[in-house]
C-alpha cells in the first residue's frame, strides 16, 4: 500500500507563509524579535540599565521600552541607529 504525500507536507515554511500571505508580516516581526533581543543581551552583557540606555540613546524611557517591546514594529532606522551605538555596535542592512 502506498501513500501519497499532501504537497504541503515536506514544503517549505516560507512557502506556506507567502501561500497565506502573511509571510512580509512574519519575516518583520521575527527581525524586530531578534533586534530587541540583541539590544537586551548587550544591555545585560555591559551592566545597562534601561535608564542609562535611553541617557546614551539621548532618548526617553518609554522609547527605548517600545524599541525593545518585540511586538511593536513601529521602529525606525534612527532609533536603531541610535541603539546601536549606545552599545558601541553599528546597525547592518542590506538589500536580497
């Protein structure tokens, strides 16, 4: 007896993401989940509060709590920017 394998079985995620047109929404919420947790692990790594984060960014608190709030996609450049130098690395984007 043979089986025929379902031609969603054994396809790839991405696939089904675009398939159900949800794959841009995924892709930016799963970029935005891993930049907050970069941004925290350098926070934790050089002993940052959130308070002196938001002093470097030249920012306010509840700035900086969105920029880490993985849920929140309203993000901009600048304010990653920013981020990123207050824990001396640099923001990296680039066109595929």
């Amino acid at each position: 007896m043979t089986r025929r394998r379902s031609p969603r079985i054994g396809g790839l995620f991405e696939d089904w993401l675009k398939e159900e047109g949800i794959h841009e929404e995924v892709t930016n919420a799963s970029v935005k989940r891993v930049l907050a947790w970069q941004l925290e692990q350098a926070m934790k790594a050089q002993n940052l509060t959130k308070s002196e984060m938001a002093k470097r960014m030249a920012t306010s608190r509840p700035q900086l709590d969105r920029l880490l709030d993985p849920d929140n996609g309203s993000v901009t450049l600048d304010t990653l920017t920013k981020a990123a130098a207050a824990i001396g690395r640099k923001v990296r984007l680039e066109l595929v």
